[in-house]
C-alpha cells in the first residue's frame, strides 16, 4: 500500500510540474491513422506494398477504396486484403502492482474490445506476468473463455516482463504464424533472465510482437523498443488509462486490416509513393520515400509519329547494324573509286573534254588533295610524309593519304556514334588516325626488312655481271630484271634517275636512305672509291658481299641465343596488364580501389613509372647492338 501511495504522489507531482512523459495521444493518433508496413522491391519494377488502415475501419472490406500516387502520378493497382489464416494471437497483459486500481480496470476493457475486433476464427491465448508469468487461457476460439480470463486477472507483485516474453513465445500452439501483444506500464524487476535472452527468443521463433506501452514513472520504453525491434513490430504509447482502447485497436487494426497493393512502376531510385483510401470522412493517406532498383525508361509525354511497334523491322538493333554496315561500304566504295589512279589514256581523255562539264567526283578528290598538299605545305610536313610514303612503297601522294585518312576517320566517327554514341565515335577516329600511322611504319619496315634479305643476292647477281663483261649500269639493268620487289623497284629507280641526268652516286645513295641499310651504304661507299681509284669492282662486290654474310650470319646468331630473352620480356611486360583484364571481367569489384581512392591513383602512377623503367630496361638487355 506505501509502495502504490508513493508511486500515485509521485505521477501527481510530475503531472502538476509538467515534468512527466507525455506523449500527445500516441494511442489515438496510431489508432486513427493509415502505415505502410512494409515494402517488396524484389521484383521490380513490380512493387508490393503492405498497409494497414484506421482501427474504426479494420472490419470492412476497403479494396474498392485504395489508390496508388507514384511522385504524384496516379497508377493502376490491385488491392488484396491480407489473410489471417494461419494467425493465433497472445494476449499478454501486465499484472504487476502498478497495475491495480484504473490502470487494470482500463487494461481489461481495452482488452476484451481487442478480443471483440479480433476474427472469430483466429485462436487466442491469454497470459498476465507479475513476478512471474502464467497461463490464463491456452489457445481457443471460444472468445467467452478469453473475456472471462481477462476479468480473472488481479495485479500484484514485481514485473518479470523479460520471463512473459519468452513464455508466450514458448506456448505450445496450433497455428503456423504467431502475433504477441504485450501491454506493460513498468520496466523488468525479477526476470531470471535479461532482455537478451527475451530478443533472442524472438529472433528465432516465428512470432511477431507489438507492445502497448501504458506511460508511468516505472516505464521503461527504451527496453519494450528493443523487444520490438527484434521482429519489426512496434510500440504505441498511451499517456494515460483512457487511451489504452484506441491502442489496441490500433494493434488490432495492424494485425487485422493488412491491405497487399501491387503496382507496375515506372521510375528508379528515391521515389515517393503515396497510397491513399477513400473513406466517408474523406481521404487517408500514407507516405512513404521508396528507393527503387534498376533503370527504366520515363513514359514518352509527347505523341511520336512512329512507335516501335509500328516501324517494326526498322526499330530493331539488326536494322540499325546493317545500316552501319551500308555505311562503311559507302565509304570504302568512295576511297576506292574516286581516288583511283587513272591510266594515261583516260587522263588524255579527259584533258580533250570541254572545260565547261560538269567535275566529277574524282575530279573533286584531285581538288581535295591539291589542298591538303597546299596545307602540308604550310606546315612543312609534306616531305616527311612523301618520304614515309616512299619507304614504304605505297604510290600515294602526301595529299592524297590525308584525304583517305580524312574520309576514313570522319566515316569511323559517324560509325562509332551510331553504333557507340558519341564518345564512341570519337574513340573510334582516333583509332583510325592512329591505324592509319602505325599501317605506315609497318609497311616501311616490313620493305626496308626484304630489301635487306635481297641485298647479298643482288650483289652476287651484279659482280657476275661485271665479270661477265657488262658495264655497271647494264649490270645494274639485269639485276633490276631478275631481282623481286623491293630490289626490283629501287633498282628500277636509280636507273631512271641516271637517264634524267643524275649522279649516279647519288642515285646510289638516295637509295641507300630510303631503305636505312648500313650494309648497302657500305655497296655504295666501295663503289665511290673504285670510281676514284679503279680496280676490279667485281671482286670489291664479292668481298663486300662476304662481310654482309658474315655480318647476316652473326645477327642471325644473336636473335637466335636471345629469343627466350625477348620472349620472356614479352611475357613479363604483358602479365600485369592480361591479369588486370581478367580480374576486370572475373570479379569487376577487385579493383575499383585503384581508380576510386588517391591512394590507389597514386599506386598506379608508381606502376605506371616501374612498368615503363622495367620495359626499356629489358629491352636493353634483349635487343644487343652488333
């Protein structure tokens, strides 16, 4: 009796004071109000939503009544109410001491209106806890029963609420779901065990809970919402005795009012989604910020002429692949036939037409080129390209490789933006300008390699000559014959030039830059001094011919003993870079850090430094100089 005058003394100081909990109707306010519960994306862009509607409205068929407003945009649904099938409930109420008086007396008659709102097929139980918990009604359908245990139940003793919860988890049952609510107005006294063991019964079992929290100074509401968070359920407050119904009709509403609204969405990521009920005193709304997975389209708000149904073939990504590839026919057929170059007898053809027709296409390209060499020109690159040209034994004009390169790279932009997009296009040009190059310095090297295979045959086949009684431009005539391309060509060159009045030596050596051969600028050194002093040329051919064997014999040699060097060098500066592709395609994810943090730039700038200093040093090691 002192311990429950202390405790009523102490409510009215507080009260009086303004000192005291006071949540502002919390029961009421659940009570008359609609929650999204819960949310599946899984399946999206179909989205499930679970709510559950105002406790006056709990008992009625609302599927007519809801709709669905995505980012304020209405969306056809299908609204379901969610079954209780398969639901038993346990009533657990509070017995404590704190309990007697009002407090119980309000506790009994929310709790025979929750039993009443409750479906007369959903099993109930009844358990009250004081210092320890007990059974008042196992599991029935008799709801005379449960309302006559309410009654029975006298408040007395400490609170063991940590030991209720774990009794009503481990009331034996006979449904496959299980709802406990929990009314308490004071913290745990005299459990045998802390609130860890109540969360862990809960974290394993199947029952769901939610707590009617009647405030008091005894409360202890940081504990029941640790109990609620252990299955996602829920605490509703109610600041005094009077606002114990409208709290359990608002559990009542959650357990028995679940409405399941299924809708096709059409947006991605933070979205607002409101659901709304039409109700005789007007709408009810709930809010809710999803965060939806993937990417989809916006819904077009301006009519099209052609929907993709209607074009059919032509929307599809085959069409649209063939006609890249009409394109890049186009362009070949360009390069192919008006930079063709034309025979004697059609440019005479052509110089006897009238100068008023109309210019053709070629004729365009000929302008085109003659600017492109007049902008060379300019810049002083002309003969650099000329000469590369040259080298690699390709009759083109410097003017007319940029238009080529100009056409190829503008039909590669227009390719890869179709195919790519923009930057795609972009990337793809400069592929070919770079393609464009590197074709040009393979090629020379691929000539100035045969020219060097040729040049010990070709003198043997020119001192034969000269000691066959041919004179050394006639020598040079035969080679020119009998020899294969490169050899051929140059051979063929030089003679031409000395016809046209150029030195001969000179000629000689002209060839000898265009081709970057050591050994034949030796040939042309030896001829240099016989034309000066005299002497058997024969012989200085057959000599200077011996030491380019030798000197092919031992280069031969040196590839040969460094070939696992090289090949190892190979592999070494390639293994980084195939790794990085393959962890790339394997497990994207592994080396996002790299490129994501400073950190990992600057891991791969010193890769970067090591990569290249451990390149060039084994190409020093592998590539000797003989």
């Amino acid at each position: 009796m002192t311990r429950r005058l202390l405790l009523a003394l102490a409510a009215s100081v507080t009260a009086v004071l303004g000192l005291g909990v006071q949540p502002a109707e919390a029961g009421r306010d659940a009570a008359s109000s609609m929650q999204i519960v819960a949310v599946d994306t899984a399946d999206h862009p179909t989205v499930s939503m679970v709510v559950t509607v105002p406790s006056g409205l709990a008992n009625h068929d609302l599927s007519a009544a809801f709709g669905v407003r995505e980012a304020r945009e209405p969306r056809d649904a299908e609204v379901e109410r969610v079954s209780t099938d398969g639901l038993e409930v346990v009533l657990v109420i509070d017995t404590s001491g704190s309990m007697e008086g009002a407090p119980m007396a309000a506790a009994r008659d929310a709790a025979k209106a929750f039993v009443a709102d409750l479906p007369q097929s959903t099993p109930l139980a009844v358990l009250g806890f004081g210092a320890a918990p007990a059974v008042a009604a196992p599991f029935s359908n008799d709801r005379g029963a449960a309302v006559s245990a309410i009654d029975q139940l006298v408040p007395a003793g400490e609170t063991a609420l940590y030991d209720a919860v774990r009794a009503a988890v481990a009331l034996p049952g006979v449904a496959a779901r299980r709802a406990i609510v929990l009314l308490s107005d004071g913290g745990d006294t005299v459990s045998a065990a802390p609130i860890d063991g109540a969360v862990e019964a809960l974290k394993t079992s199947n029952a769901s809970i939610s707590i009617v929290e009647l405030v008091s100074p005894e409360s202890d509401h940081d504990a029941l919402v640790v109990l609620a968070d252990a299955r996602d359920g829920r605490v509703v407050a109610a600041s005094d005795p009077s606002g114990l119904r409208d709290a359990y009709a608002a559990v009542a509403a959650d357990l028995v009012g679940r409405y399941r609204i299924t809708y096709t969405s059409t947006k991605a990521g933070p979205t607002d989604v409101t659901v709304v009920l039409d109700t005789p005193d007007g709408e009810v709304t709930a809010d809710k910020r999803l965060t939806l997975p993937g990417r989809i389209a916006p819904t077009p708000t301006t009519p099209t002429f052609v929907s993709a149904e209607d074009a059919g073939f032509l929307a599809s990504n085959t069409a649209l692949m063939m006609g890249a590839g009409l394109l890049g026919v186009a362009m070949l057929w360009f390069l192919a036939t008006v930079l063709r170059p034309k025979s004697h007898a059609s440019r005479l053809a052509t110089t006897d037409k009238r100068s008023d027709a109309k210019p053709t296409m070629s004729t365009f390209a000929q302008r085109a080129s003659a600017a492109a060499e007049r902008t060379l020109d300019r810049r002083n690159k002309r003969r650099t390209l000329d000469q590369l040209l040259e080298q690699g034994g390709i009759a083109l004009r410097a003017g007319e490789l940029v238009v080529i390169g100009g056409a190829a790279t503008i039909g590669g932009l227009l390719l890869g933006s179709v195919l790519l997009g923009p930057l795609g296009g972009i990337v793809l040009a400069a592929v070919v300008v770079l393609g464009i190059r590197t074709l040009l310095i393979v090629k020379r090297g691929k000539r100035q390699r045969q020219f060097a295979d040729l040049l010990d045959d070709t003198l043997q086949m020119l001192a034969g000559s000269l000691r066959a009684g041919y004179g050394l431009m006639q020598a040079i005539d035969a080679a020119a014959r009998e020899a294969e391309s490169p050899m051929a060509d140059e051979l063929r060159r030089v003679s031409a030039e000395v016809r046209l009045g150029r030195d001969f030596v000179e000629s000689l050596e002209s060839m000898s830059a265009r081709m970057s051969s050591e050994d034949f600028s030796w040939v042309v050194q030896a001829i240099r001094i016989h034309r000066e002093v005299g002497g058997d040329l024969g012989e200085v051919l057959d000599r200077v011919g011996e030491t380019i064997r030798a000197r092919g014999r031992l280069q031969r040699h040196v590839r040969a003993l460094s070939a696992e060097g090289r090949i190892s060098a190979y592999v070494l500066t390639a293994l980084p870079f195939t790794i990085a592709a393959a962890m790339a395609v394997l497990n994207p994810g592994y080396l996002r850090v790299l490129y994501t943090t400073s950190v990992g730039a600057a891991l791969l700038v010193v890769a970067a430094v090591l990569m290249t200093t451990g390149t060039l040093w084994l190409r020093k090691i592998v590539r000797p100089t003989y």
